[in-house]
C-alpha cells in the first residue's frame, strides 16, 4: 500500500518527533479482526483502510493504534488490529464519523459473510512511535501452550517482549494477548523496523533463552505470513498483566 505508507509517514512527522507514554490505567480494547476482500475490490479496500486508520488514530484520542496487514499467500485475507485505551474510547470510535464511513462501505468491498473477530485479552502491549518505510515489517504469530504450562509460559514470554522493546532499537512494537475462549491459545503481534531487525533479534540472548525455555511447553505454533498495509500509532503504550 505505497499511498498508505506516504500518509503514514507525512501525518507521523507532523506529530511530535518524540511519542509521549501511553499508560493506561485499565485494561485496553485490543482487537483482531479476519476479513476477506471481494476479488475486485482490492484498491478500493486500501484506499477505505487508509482513511480509517489515518483519521482514526490521528483524530481520536483514545485509538492508540491501527494496523492493516494482508495474508502474502491470499491477498484477498486481510487482518486489522487495533489498540483502544479503554472500553469507553472504543465505544467512542464505534460511534465516529470515519467508523459509520466505514460500515457504510463496507458491504461493497467486502465479503461480510466471512468477517471474524478474534476476542482476546491483553496481557503485553508495548510500542514505539511507528514512521512506516518500505522495509518495515510485522508479524503474526499463533501459540497453544499446554495447560499445565500456562504461568509458566506468560512468566517467560512477557519479560522477554518488554527486554526486546527497551533494548532493541529495530524492535518497535510488541504485542501479546490470549483467546478469550481459550486461554491457553496465544496472539503475538510484532512490527519491526526491517527485516534485518527482526534477524538480529532473533540472534539476542534473550530471544534464545526463551526458545530453549518454552521449547517443550507448546503444542501447536503458526506464524501467519503477512505484509503490512498501513501501519499507524500513537507510540509510547506501555500496558502489562503483573
């Protein structure tokens, strides 16, 4: 989405250069949205997503972030993950002129039928101030952890996450969350300055020490290969489950 990233990139640097700290008192709305675009309405869906988020993050005080990714095997698969305050601040975005704009469109590019909402439950959500390039990347990875496990795992991977954005310049956003239904499935969300960043993170201490650690812990990872469309936050949200 080459216009999405230029409109990225001009509205970022008309924000501060430094994003300011994003605590939040409460949980936060995390959602995961599947989508599927209708076979010709590809350039009409990314010119749709790119209002959305644009005006969205930038014009709504509690949108702390929005994200559109398309599935590289099936561009027509789409995924959207946004980052609300609070409940409050996304019943506010549901009730926003860009969101009714969207609904409105909706129907036209997409096919409604196999719209999916994945509910989950915050547990890590921690992020820089995101300027999109052509070489930034993002991932979305998919994790059963065995029952018998569970504290375990989160005690492992969380400190992990929050080592890797304070020490890792290329790291610039980290996100995990449960299923609602499933707590033992897990959602990772993570965006990187290039694919290089993402390399050198995988080579730290800290990265390997969880792969040795939870290695045995696990009964089912996918890491759904995904290129980033419009990539937009507010930068600075520091949010985590003691």
């Amino acid at each position: 989405m080459k216009t999405g990233i230029s409109l990225s990139v001009s509205l970022a640097l008309s924000c501060s250069a430094v994003a300011q700290a994003q605590k939040v008192s409460g949980p936060p709305v995390f959602n995961i949205f599947e989508l599927a675009i209708k076979h010709d309405k590809k350039i009409a869906y990314d010119s749709l997503a790119e209002k959305t988020i644009s005006t969205s993050v930038m014009g709504e005080s509690g949108t702390l972030a929005m994200y559109s990714a398309k599935n590289k095997m099936n561009p027509s698969a789409v995924y959207m993950f946004e980052i609300y305050a609070d409940g409050g601040a996304y019943d506010k975005h549901l009730g926003s002129m860009s969101y009714k704009e969207f609904l409105r469109n909706s129907p036209y590019i997409l096919q409604t039928s196999l719209k999916r909402k994945i509910v989950v439950v915050p547990q890590l959500l921690v992020d820089k101030k995101i300027v999109q390039s052509n070489k930034t990347i993002n991932n979305f990875v998919i994790v059963d952890v065995k029952p018998a496990y569970g504290q375990a795992f989160r005690q492992i991977v969380l400190p992990e996450m929050a080592q890797s954005i304070k020490k890792e310049v290329g790291v610039l956003a980290m996100y995990a969350a449960t299923d609602k239904a499933n707590p033992g499935r897990w959602y990772f969300y993570e965006i990187y300055a290039s694919e290089e960043a993402y390399q050198a993170h995988r080579l730290t201490p800290h990265f390997k020490e969880y792969i040795e650690k939870t290695a045995e812990m696990t009964t089912y990872k996918e890491a759904v290969a995904i290129e980033p469309g419009l990539l937009m936050n507010k930068g600075g949200l520091d949010y985590g489950i003691e």
